[in-house]
C-alpha cells in the first residue's frame, strides 16, 4: 500500500492566487514527520515545510502553510499569493517513528504550473 | 545552498560499466541518506548510513553499494550498469536530534548508454 499519496498529477494556478496540493498518508506509528519538498526543473530537492505529529498548530513558512488533519491523515500545502517561480514538482514525504534521523517516503509529486 | 555536495553533476558511461557516486553532507550532520529518482519508481530511499555504519536499507539493489567512511563522506557505488539504472541519484544529511528536514544535494545525474 502506498505510504505517501498525491492524487493530482498536475494542477495550474494563476499568478497571485491561493492553490493547494494534497497529499495523504498511511502509517500505524504515533510518532512521524511530515514534509515538502519543491524539485524546480533544476532538479535539486528544496525544503518547504515541517509538521510533526503531535505539532498542534498547523505550520507555516512564509507564503507556504501546511493544513494538517490528522484524523484524516492528511496533510495538504497551500501556497498563498502564487509566484512564477512556484511552477515546480512538489512532494510530500513522511518520516516514521520517534527518531529524527529515520529515512524518507515520498509521493509521486505534482506538477504546479503558475500561470501569468 | 543546502551543503550537501555531490559529485560528479552529470555521468553519461556504458551498460556494464562501475561508477562511484561521492557525498559530502553538511558540517556535523552524522547521518546520510542515498535516494534514486527515475521517471517510473518516482523517488526510492536506496540505503542510510550514520557516523560509518549501515542503518537502514531500502529498495537497493545487489549491484548497489555503499560506504560512509571517517569523515563521514558517502559513496554509492554503482557496478555492472544497465539502461534501466539511468536515474537522478540524491544524497541527503540530516542532523542527529530534532525533526528536521533532511538537506539534499544537487543530485548526480546518471545516463547509462
């Protein structure tokens, strides 16, 4: 079964709008990570975001913020005030278990393509 | 700049052929992952090293191999090369303690012909 889950293979959103990009997952542990990532067509990975599990408030970085909903073991991005430079592949990705060190599990990705 | 170095950038070399991947992870971080990104298996954590010792394996196959050595650079050897192999091969570091992100190289790209 498929630990990480982006359904959207692609989204496009105009400059200057809000867009969201989904991303479930599946684990049994009571301590895990969750991330995102933005691969440019450069190809190296960026670091967009953090939530922990027992994090209770939803976190943000900037233009980005990370709607978390844990019952539903769900943990969307939202990108506010879309930029040119957003078009890119996303991914979300989990780390499982108490450690900080464990590895990563990623999502297919989605293509965002920011349109003028 | 994350501070992982990766070396070499791009590789182009011939089926059946060995090549070495080189990591240099952040100052301090003790811990090194190896990811393989190709267009089919998406990205695939390969193998996880911390402060010279095997941690955890992934779907890495037996022509893959890896080494973290004293000063804590990587390798990921890569022998008997097929077309199939072609793939962005990452290296990522992360710190010991704290749920932090783990900090990605620039990636070497492999092309096997």
């Amino acid at each position: 079964a498929q630990k990480i889950t982006q359904t959207q293979p692609g989204m496009f959103v105009q400059e200057k709008e809000a867009v969201t990009l989904d991303c479930t997952y599946d684990t049994s542990d009571q301590s895990y990570g969750l991330f995102w990532y933005k691969q440019p067509s450069s190809g190296e990975m960026i670091f967009l975001i953090y939530q922990g599990s027992y994090d209770e408030q939803n976190a943000t970085e900037g233009r980005y913020s990370l709607n978390f909903q844990k019952a539903r073991k769900s943990a969307n991005l939202v990108i506010s005030a879309s930029q040119l430079g957003d078009s890119a592949m996303y991914f979300c990705a989990m780390r499982e278990g108490g450690t900080s060190y464990g590895k990563l599990t990623f999502g297919q990705g989605t293509i965002l393509t920011v349109h003028p | 700049d994350s501070g992982v170095t990766q070396t070499p950038k791009h590789l182009i070399t011939a089926t059946g052929q060995r090549v070495t991947l080189r990591c240099s992870p952040r100052s301090g971080d003790l811990s090194v992952y190896w990811y393989q990104q190709s267009l089919d298996q998406g990205l695939q954590f390969l193998i996880q090293y911390y402060n010279g010792e095997e941690r955890a394996k992934g779907n890495i196959l037996e022509r893959f191999s890896a080494q973290q050595f004293p000063d804590l650079h990587s390798e990921l050897n890569l022998s008997s090369l097929e077309l199939g192999d072609s793939a962005l091969y990452f290296c990522a570091s992360s710190v010991l303690r704290g749920n932090t992100e783990a900090f990605f190289g620039q990636g070497t790209r492999l092309t096997v012909v």
